[in-house]
C-alpha cells in the first residue's frame, strides 16, 4: 500500500514541478511560489496554484497535463478548479495582473 501511495505523490509532484518549469517562461516568482507550495509538503495546494497561475500568466497548458491535472482536482479545490475549467473549456480570458 505505501508504494501505490508514493507512486501517487511522486506523480503529483511531477505533475507540479512540470507546471512550475511551464510557468516559469512567463512568471518566475509564480513558478517559485509553485515549488514552496511544494517543498512545504503541500502537492495538492501546489497543484492549485500552479493551474492557477498557468491560467493567470497565459500558458498553454499541453493537453496531457490538463488530462493529469483533472484527475487530482475536485470540487474543494476553489480557484484552480475554475481555472482549470477554463482552460478546458478553451477560454482565454485571465485574471488582471
């Protein structure tokens, strides 16, 4: 059981750290913020701000990222969730700066 569980967070991770290195084109204090979410122990809250912030600073999220990042955001996840409908949905409207 502890592996699945460490494949699980070593997945995630990746995941936030892809993001992180997507954000960092447009924003490096974003793409820091990301990975301190990270390093905090916190990869769900990283995750969030990460689609977040990619929503924000205008990236172009590869379609299989949004695939991934839709298996570990739910409903408790506020912001990134409509972020991340957003970008699912095609918008391209971003927060103001």
């Amino acid at each position: 059981m502890e592996s699945k569980h460490s494949d699980s967070a070593s997945s995630l991770a990746k995941l936030v750290k892809a993001y992180a290195r997507l954000i960092d084109q447009f924003n490096h204090e974003h793409a820091i913020d990301v990975l301190n979410d990270l390093d905090s122990g916190e990869p769900s809250l990283a995750l969030g701000t990460g689609v977040f912030y990619a929503w924000e600073d205008g990236a172009d999220v590869p379609s299989d990222m949004l695939a991934e990042t839709g298996k570990w955001l739910g409903p408790e996840d506020g912001y990134a969730l409509k972020a991340y409908q957003d970008f699912m949905s095609g918008k391209k409207v971003h927060a103001a700066a």
